[in-house]
C-alpha cells in the first residue's frame, strides 16, 4: 500500500493515505466479524462488501483475495519473518534468532482479541488450514539459509538439521497457538511457544 510506502520512506501521511487507512479498517473489521459470526467459507465477498459500504471492485483493491480479509497480507508476514531472522546480530543462535522473527510476525496483529479471532478461524477452518500449511512450506524454504548460516556443524543443504529445526519452530508456533486458542486466549502467546521449544529441546 501507498501508505506503507511512505511509512517505510519515513513522510508525513497524507488524508488520502488515512482515508485508505481507515477504509481498510473497516473492511476487515466486517470481514472479521461476518467470518466469526457465520464461517468463514458461508461468508461472501458480496456480503463483506455490502456490509462494509463498498462496492466489490472497491474492496479488491485493497485485499486481491478472501483469504487476506482473515489472515492479512501473508506474503508480508513472510517478509518481516525473514527480515527478522535474517537481521539478527551475527553471533545469535538458530532458535534465538527464528523466536525473533516469530515475535515480530504475532506483533502484526491489530491487538490480543484480533489475534484470538484470527487463530482461531485458521484452526477451526479446514480450507484456511490447508493454506496457511501451503504457504508454510514456501516460508520455511526461504528461511533455511538463514538459519543454516547459524548452525554450527551444518555443511550446505544436504544437511538435514537446518530444515529440522525450521520445521520444529512452525510446529512450536502451532502448539502455542492450538493451546492459546483451546484456552480461550489464557496466558501469554510467546510464553505458549517459549514452552513449546522447551519441550521440544528437552530443556525444563
């Protein structure tokens, strides 16, 4: 968007950049809603749009699928997921550094009720699940060099440790968010996956 641009630029956001702000807003906010009230495949772009005051023309130009109405921008939580990682001072460990990036990606959400809502369509929808695990394996392919470069004895990628590690921290995230969501929001997110590494590294 325009206004992550200038945003990113560091300039002053214009009106028309707030007015796109806030219709975005608020086209979400109905999709959010419309998705948690009914299911997110019985919801229609149509409905979305008429509830949300816009003309479906209108809301394709801010979200090119049904899919980012719930999830956002996937392909940007991918870039700030292994911007992280990648930004990492030299000297953190594979874990450390992919705990970074897992914080910076839940950090994206609006606020702790939004990410409720989120996470818990994605594991209750089997259609969105099955995206979420598509573009997954696209992530966790664009992190293994990342990650590799931090792993003391692995040679290229021939070796298998990068990718298990990369692997483990998604199912860690999944953990969490499957014992967040089963908990109605208990506790803390970071905490969850925190304990969740714990487990799977074997340390108390």
């Amino acid at each position: 968007m325009k206004q992550e641009a200038k945003a990113a630029a560091g300039g002053p956001a214009t009106l028309w950049d707030r007015t796109r702000q806030l219709a975005s807003r608020e086209i979400l906010d109905t999709a959010l809603r419309l998705f948690t009230e009914q299911g997110y495949d019985e919801t229609t772009i149509a409905q979305i749009a008429r509830e949300a005051g816009v003309s479906q023309r209108t809301l394709f130009r801010y979200f090119g699928t049904k899919e980012e109405l719930l999830g956002g921008d996937q392909e940007r939580f991918g870039r700030v997921l292994t911007e992280t990682v990648g930004g990492q001072p030299a000297g953190t460990g594979a874990w450390e550094a992919l705990r970074a990036g897992v914080a910076a990606v839940l950090a994206l959400h609006e606020s702790r009720e939004d990410a409720l809502e989120r996470f818990r369509l994605l594991h209750r929808t089997a259609s969105l699940r099955a995206g979420w695990l598509e573009k997954r394996l696209r992530f966790q392919e664009d992190l293994l060099p990342l990650v590799e470069a931090r792993m003391d004895g692995v040679r290229d990628s021939s070796d298998p440790g990068a990718r298990a590690v990369v692997a483990a921290a998604f199912a860690c995230l999944d953990a969490a968010t499957t014992t967040w969501v089963a908990g109605d929001g208990e506790g803390d997110l970071m905490d969850l996956y925190d304990r969740s590494v714990a487990a799977v590294r074997g340390r108390p």
